[in-house]
C-alpha cells in the first residue's frame, strides 16, 4: 500500500513537472512572437542598424513605462502609440523582460 502511494505521487510530480515545462516554453514562444513584431523597426532582437532606437538591453522598469506612456498618449510618437494600445500591461512587461535580457 505504502509503495503504491510513493509510486503514484512520484509519477504526480513527474505529471506536473511535465506539465510546467510545456507551459513555461508556450510562454516562451509566445513573448518571442509578440517581441518578433518590433523587428522591423527596432532590428533582430532589438539590435536596430538604423536611427530607430534599438531595444536590447535597455532596462525592463524603462522599457515597461516608456510603452505604457505611448499607449496611455503622455509620449507621443508616430507609431508607437497606436501600436503600445494592443498590448496589454502584462504583456508589455513581459516583452520588456524579453529586450531586457538582449545584449546590444
């Protein structure tokens, strides 16, 4: 009895363990396809080549305000601040993050 309770909470943990790391890579993909979006302005993982500023490494908290204050009209631009209202709070962090972690 006792060896078929460890058997069946191991292979829970497995489960889960499984379970998690396929969510963590959908989660992944799916900020590396909202981030693929600024490519053509900002370049390749934000490493722009040409006098739009480039988004790799710049720090997250700056990043995250600067879109929020597109898409709230306090920053204007000529793009940006239709683009920034498509973007959810949670997903503006998250694309943050993603530059964050960019080297230049």
């Amino acid at each position: 009895m006792k060896i078929r309770l460890v058997t069946r909470s191991a292979a829970l943990l497995l489960v889960a363990a499984c379970g998690w790391s396929t969510a963590h890579a959908q989660d992944a993909a799916y900020v590396r396809g909202m981030a693929a979006t600024c490519t053509f302005c900002h370049g390749t993982d934000g490493r722009s080549v040409g006098t739009t500023p480039g988004l790799a490494g710049v720090e997250k908290g700056y990043m995250a305000q600067q879109m929020k204050d597109f898409k709230s009209g306090k920053r204007p631009g000529t793009i940006m601040h239709q683009l920034a209202k498509g973007y959810t709070d949670e997903q503006i962090e998250q694309m943050a993050a993603y530059f964050a972690a960019r080297k230049q």
